[in-house]
C-alpha cells in the first residue's frame, strides 16, 4: 500500500471538512505532495471538488487601492486581512506596501 493510499481517506474527510492542506498534511503525517497526489486522486474519483481561489485579474492597483491599503496597513491590519478585505492576493498587497515604503 502506497503512501496516497494511507492518506486517502483522512483528506477526503478533512478536505470536505475544509480544512488548509498544512493542517491535513499534519493529520496525514506525510509530506504536502503526497497529500496533493490524495486531493487528485480524489478529484478524479468525483468525491471531492477542488477549492480555488478566486481572483480575478484587475490590473494594476489604482491609486485609490493603494490609500486604502495604506491607511488598513497603518491601522495595524495583517496583509493577508488586507488581501481578503480587497479581494487581492497576499503578494499585491505585499508588493504594495513595499512600493509605499511601509515595510
């Protein structure tokens, strides 16, 4: 029996459970690949669906969103608050504050 094949069943109950994968990877005590080789095989098999983030691609922030971001980050606002507050990923928002010379 394979590793996958140990794992098989804990992700699937922790991944429907929506659980992060670090945490299923802790449940598994396997490495994260063997736990994403687990969440394909299940994908395959139908008995889980895939999460994704959804980000839509919008460019360039403008220079509204970068005051926003701006004022958040002073507040004391974590980047990844921001990121799900702006519906950005963590490393545009990251990217900004960096170009604002505020980290």
């Amino acid at each position: 029996m394979s590793l996958v094949d140990e794992c098989v069943g804990i992700v699937e109950k922790l991944y429907n459970e929506g659980k992060p994968i670090k945490e299923i990877v802790k449940h598994c005590h396997n490495s994260m690949s063997v736990v994403y080789k687990a969440i394909n095989r299940l994908e395959k098999q139908g008995k889980i669906k895939r999460r994704r983030k959804n980000y839509n691609h919008r460019g360039y922030l403008t220079q509204e969103e970068l005051k926003k971001i701006e004022k958040m980050y002073k507040e004391g606002m974590s980047l990844y608050a921001i990121s799900k507050k702006m519906g950005r990923p963590v490393s545009t928002i990251y990217y900004a504050v960096k170009k604002l010379g505020l980290h």
